[in-house]
C-alpha cells in the first residue's frame, strides 16, 4: 500500500466535540434540526447549508456551491483549522468495551485501480457522478473510506507506543463514544509508518465504496483537464481509516417486508417449501447453520434451511444469506425486482437485535421479517479477491465514522 500524509484541516481543540458529527442519513430530520439549531459549530451546517442559511432546499450544483461556501466560512472563523505540516492520524473510538483503532492517511488511487485495494460491492454509477460533482464542486473528503487489511504486528507495535503520548483530542460523544486522535507529523515517523504499510499487500473496501469511487472518477475527470498532470497532486489520493481486520465489527443486515405480494401465509408458505425446509420455532431465533435463515411471520418465528438444489457453498455470492433471500423468495415470491429501490423492502442493522426485528412487524408496519446471518471477513475477502460484488446491503459495518473529524483537502 501507498499512503500518503497530509495537512489535514480539522477543528480546535476545544470544538472537536462540537464539530464533528456523524453521518447526516442517521438522523432523523426532528434531531437533524435540534442539532442545528442548538449547536452552531456542527458540521451538519456545511452538510446542510440551506438549513442554517433559512434558504429553501437545495441540490445538486447549487449545494455544492453553498457546502463550500459555508466550509470556507467555518475556516476563515478559525472552527476550522489547518495543519502546517504533512501529518497522520491515529484515531481510536471506543464504546461498550470494545475499540477501534488505526491510522488516517490519504490512500492512493492507483491501489485503487491496479486492485491493492479491493472492492466487494457494486456502486451505482449515477451517485458515483453525484459524488464526483460533490468533490469537484467542494474540493474536500470529510469522512475517511474505511479500509481493513490482514493484522500486521509491525504496525500495530507501532501505533501503541505512540498512543501512550498525549493525545490532541479526547471527548465522548452523546452516543456515549469516546474518542482520541494522535497526530503524526514528525518526518521520521511520518516515514516509517509508510513503509510500513508498504508491506501490505491488500486492503479491502468496509464501507465507503461510492465515496472511493468518486474520488477516483474526481481523479480521472482532473487528468483530462489542460493542467500538467502531477502524481503527487492531493487528486491522485481519497482520504481512508485503515485498521487490522481483526478489529472488524461485521453484524446481519436484515430485511423487512411490508407486504408479501397478495398472497395468503399459507401459500406463500407452500411456495417457500419449494426451496426451504421450514420449521416453527418455540422462541426467537437467530440462524446459525451454513444453509440457514430465520423468518417472523404472524406472530411465529421459522426456520428457513435452503435445499441442495439452492445451496451452492463453494461459491462465494451464492452460498450468502442476502443472495439465497434475493433468488429465491423477493424476486420471485415477492416481486422484488431492484432491493435498492422498492420501497416495500426496509432494513435492521443486527445491533438492534431481532426482537426489534419482530416488533417493527407486530407494529403492523410489516408483513414479514427475514433474520440472515453477518458476512464474515473470510467471506468478504473472498468475495473481493474473486473480483465478485455482494448484494447490496449485505454487511453492516463498524467502526461508523464521523464527518468534519479531520478534512483532506483535494486542492
């Protein structure tokens, strides 16, 4: 791997709590517009101009113009702040007993492309050119792409001594994460941390495939301008986590259905014989066998054990939860044509446990739920070296990061 330090643009010491947030799709539009009204160093302000400006709302190009707008602002107030030399990041959240902890760097777009770092899931071309459009109109990455890669003792060795300094930030967050991050900005260590990570041989996409994939789409575009190329141009690089993949908190992404396409339970139970031994189950039950899923229909829980003329568990797509559901029972039971795009199809991150799962159907919101298994890495990393993509929303990935924490400017 080829990483690259930067001089990243960040928050003061004494607003890292206030500016850094989390992913604006996990608010609901109530908190969204608690937090803006009541703090006015979030960075929802940039994300969401219009919202703190009073205008009406705005998309495309036109918000681009204004996120940057209101970017430059936080900068020229000093909320925002620059560092004077190329410097990494070791950041580590923790929370409920558990720790994440790795390295910020910028990440080579040509790993990218020659497939040093590897993808497992398919972007949609249309948001690829809207994310593009984003950074081009911004000029800036404000979350990191997450990346994992085989645990290296080497580097690992290395980021606890220097943990043991004093950090630059430590706050908790109202979702009760607390969070540090070091800067690394002495040249010795900037160098030997990258030729560390020159002894990884691959990395692999967790979650940010659309962003690292506009970053190079952003790459490419800049290339065929009339400026003279430059390889060391902040364009040629995406800002990125990497952490050791035995860090990797990977839990079951599971489905919701609010109807079952106007058919009766019982035939859409005879119908699920065809490919499924299904047995009722006395309590909640989570799957646990290669072949197996769970379902909660009318108050009972099912197991659901594909039949060998399905189950196919020496190849990497078809032997997953998420595609043998897709094949077998949305598309052709229930009429589920594009999962990204019915809105009959909802989903539940594993965290919330399946009894969420089985109250947001006794609610009477949904007709049945589907409880799969989580990907695990071996899975995801075969999935990646095969050159395959995973159905989409088959992994529900942690560490979640938060925007506005460290900025890579791309200019």
């Amino acid at each position: 791997m080829k990483i690259k330090a930067f001089k990243g643009i960040r928050p003061t010491r004494d607003k890292a709590h206030l500016v850094a947030s989390r992913s604006y799709l996990s608010y609901s539009e109530e908190v969204l517009r608690e937090k803006l009204l009541n703090n006015p160093y979030t960075f929802l302000h940039i994300i969401h101009p219009e919202e703190s400006l009073g205008t009406k709302k705005l998309s495309g190009k036109e918000k681009y113009k204004k996120v940057r707008e209101k970017y430059l602002k936080f900068l020229s107030e000093g909320v925002l702040v620059k560092d004077h030399k190329e410097t990494l990041y070791i950041y580590r959240q923790s929370s409920d007993g558990q720790s994440f902890i790795g390295v910020i760097a910028a990440s080579s777009v040509d790993d990218y492309l020659n497939g040093v770092i590897k993808v497992h899931e398919q972007t949609i071309a249309s948001r690829e050119e809207m994310f593009t459009d984003y950074l081009e109109s911004t000029g800036f990455n404000a979350e990191p792409v997450l990346l994992t890669y085989p645990k290296t003792s080497s580097i690992n060795e290395w980021i606890e001594i220097y943990v043991n300094r004093r950090p630059e930030y430590e706050f908790t967050t109202t979702n009760r994460v607390l969070h540090h991050l070091w800067h690394v900005d002495s040249e010795n260590d900037v160098a030997e941390l990258k030729m560390l990570f020159k002894g990884v041989k691959t990395a692999y996409i967790a979650d940010g495939h659309h962003r690292s994939a506009s970053s190079v789409l952003c790459c490419q575009r800049k290339k065929h301008t009339d400026l003279p190329e430059d390889g060391n141009a902040a364009y040629n690089y995406f800002m990125s986590f990497l952490i050791d993949d035995e860090q990797m908190r990977i839990y079951d992404y599971n489905r919701l259905m609010r109807d079952i396409n106007g058919l009766s339970v019982k035939d859409f139970m005879m119908k699920l014989d065809e490919c499924f031994t299904l047995q009722k189950m006395e309590a909640v039950y989570a799957p646990k066998l290669p072949a197996e899923m769970s379902m909660y229909i009318e108050g009972a829980w099912y197991s659901l054990i594909a039949k060998d003329c399905i189950y196919h568990p020496d190849h990497c797509i078809s032997s997953l939860d998420a595609d043998m559901l897709s094949k077998h029972i949305l598309r052709p039971l229930l009429g589920v044509k594009d999962i990204r795009k019915d809105d009959r199809v909802d989903f539940l991150d594993g965290k919330q446990g399946l009894v969420a799962l089985q109250d947001a159907v006794d609610s009477g919101g949904y007709r049945v739920a589907f409880a799969l298994k989580p990907v695990s890495i071996q899975q995801l990393k075969r999935v990646a070296d095969q050159k395959q993509t995973m159905p989409p929303k088959s992994t529900y990935i942690e560490p979640k990061l938060r925007s506005g924490l460290v900025i890579y400017s791309l200019e």
